[in-house]
C-alpha cells in the first residue's frame, strides 16, 4: 500500500476544529473572513488561501469551541 492508496475520513468535529485552528492563526472570525471574500479585499494572502481550503464550509460548520 502506498500513501496514494490512503484515505482519512474526517469527522465534523476535526472540520470544525480545523477550521477553528485555520481562523486562530489568522486572527479573524469566519464571518470575517466571508467578508474579505465578499468584498475581495483580502487582509493578506493568507487570508485569501484559507478562505479558498475552508471557505466551502462556511454556513455548514461553526468553528469548534477551545474546549473542543
């Protein structure tokens, strides 16, 4: 078996704690974000890449709390 042959299942908890850990590091709110997005005025370009990885979930999952 080879890495190419792996699948990782992640559940709604690792999104939502994914997505709190992506929004930490950047310092900002998913709604935000969503606005950066809307206006296309990115704070930096990190802020564009994150939205791009976890801009599909938003709406769908709330980050996860810091006890979670």
């Amino acid at each position: 078996m080879t890495d190419r042959d792996t699948l990782i299942v992640l559940t709604e908890d690792d999104c939502r704690a994914w997505i709190r850990d992506a929004l930490d590091l950047l310092g900002c709110t998913f709604n935000e974000l969503a606005e950066m997005h809307r206006t296309g005025d990115y704070d930096t370009v990190r802020h564009r890449i994150t939205w791009v990885q976890i801009g599909q979930w938003y709406g769908v999952y709330e980050p996860a709390g810091d006890d979670e």
